[in-house]
C-alpha cells in the first residue's frame, strides 16, 4: 500500500489527502473534529432553544451530552473503516460500512436506544457506503457552489448554472427577415 501524501500549500490535514489505510490517527483527528464541530452547533442550539440550561454545570453538561457522542463517533469511523482496510487489503465500499456500522452503539448510547445499536449501525453504515461509492466514482454529494467573496467586482460575474435562452433569441425589432 502506497502511503505517499501529497504536497500542498496547507497547513492542515483533510480526510482524503492519503488512501484509505494510511495516515489513521491524522484520519481520526479530522473526523473527530468534524464530529466535535457538529456537535458545539447542537449543543449550542440546544441550550439556547430547547433545554434553556442556567449555570455553567448544567451548560457544560449539554455541551458534553451532544459533543462528545458525536467526537467519538467520527474518530471510531476512522480507525474502524481504516483499520478493516489495512486487514482486509482491499479498498471497497465494505469497509465504509463496517466503519459506519461500528458507530452504532456509541449512537445508541447517545439516543438512548437499544434499538439504535442495530439500526442507527446500518444507517451509518449505508452512509458510509454511499460516500465511499461517490469518493470512487468522483461526484460530489453535496454540491460546492462558486463564491461570490473573491474580489469587489465578482458579483457582476455570471454564476448561473444555464445559460439564459433570451440570450440566442434574435432581436428583430424593426426590422424585415431576409432570405
């Protein structure tokens, strides 16, 4: 297995920046700090809309109720799905799916639901099937609009999808067709 990282200008470390079975305890850290990142908006929406939590204790005990669930689900995904990968020696979907799978009863735990342990794992794992098929089939689930922020003028540039039919229509205004 060929774990050559590629060289870029950042500064930090994404998911897919090395195959799958290399680089696990960085594969971890980025999704645990995508499950802790998810986790704080929860939390954070927790407290002020539902639970309406008084105190710093019981703040920090929603924040900890929501955040770190979701933290050790990503890092287990990580290091489940990569080390099956390295056992295994074959990158395929099934892989994603056991590293999804394995997640279910930290979700359990996190629901409250001992039914969660067998369907929240195969809920997981079905979504970690889909994302490996589009990462192997290169379309994007979730689509990266183009930014407008990149310079004071690029708000006049044109960021529409189809082109507009109005614009190869013919003016004839006035005048008489010719044959």
């Amino acid at each position: 297995m060929d774990c050559q990282c590629s060289k870029d200008s950042r500064n930090y470390y994404r998911y897919y920046d090395t195959p799958d079975g290399c680089d696990i305890p960085k594969k971890a850290m980025v999704t645990a700090r995508y499950g802790i990142i998810t986790g704080l908006i929860m939390s954070t929406y927790d407290v002020m809309m539902y639970s309406h939590a008084v105190g710093f204790g019981p703040i920090l005990k929603r924040y900890m109720y929501h955040t770190v669930p979701l933290g050790l689900m990503g890092a287990t995904f990580a290091v489940v799905a990569n080390g099956v990968q390295r056992a295994r020696e074959v990158d395929d979907i099934w892989n994603y799916f056991i590293g999804g799978f394995s997640c279910g009863p930290i979700a359990a735990a996190y629901l409250g639901s001992k039914h969660a342990v067998l369907l929240g794992g195969l809920a997981l794992g079905v979504i970690g099937m889909i994302k490996k098929h589009s990462i192997d089939n290169c379309y994007d689930l979730i689509p990266n609009p183009p930014s407008h922020m990149n310079s004071v003028r690029t708000w006049r540039w044109d960021y529409s999808l189809v082109a507009d039919p109005r614009d190869d229509m013919r003016h004839t205004c006035g005048q008489q067709d010719e044959k």
